[in-house]
C-alpha cells in the first residue's frame, strides 16, 4: 500500500473524519483529500502532525508501505 492509503485507513480506524483531521491541520477539508488522493503533495509536517493526531510514530506507518 501507499502512504495515502494507509493514513487514510489509520484515520477510519481511529474514528478520525477528514473533516476533524483537516481543522487539526488548520486547511480546508478539500485540501486534505486532495492531498491524502495523491492529486498534491502531502509535506512531511502534515505528515507528522496526522501521526501525532492518531498516536502513531511515523515509523508505524511508514513500515506498511511498499518498499
């Protein structure tokens, strides 16, 4: 799986709407699914902020993508 994948499915899993994710990364819920589409880039800021808002080290994360 990509990154965008998995971050999506870790929010589903931690009952974290794009919506709550979004206002937590202060930008617009569009922007953040265009981002978590893959249609813009995700920074690794906003990458670290959502790890944190789901308790998750990136480590986590980053050990389910595809190598």
């Amino acid at each position: 799986m990509n990154i965008n994948t998995i971050l999506k499915c870790n929010l589903i899993t931690h009952n974290i709407s794009q919506k709550e994710a979004a206002q937590y990364l202060h930008m617009s819920p569009s922007s953040l699914s265009k981002k978590l589409s893959g249609k813009r880039a995700l920074f690794l800021d906003e990458f670290a902020a959502l790890c944190k808002l789901m308790k998750i080290s990136a480590d986590e994360l980053l050990e389910k993508t595809d190598a």
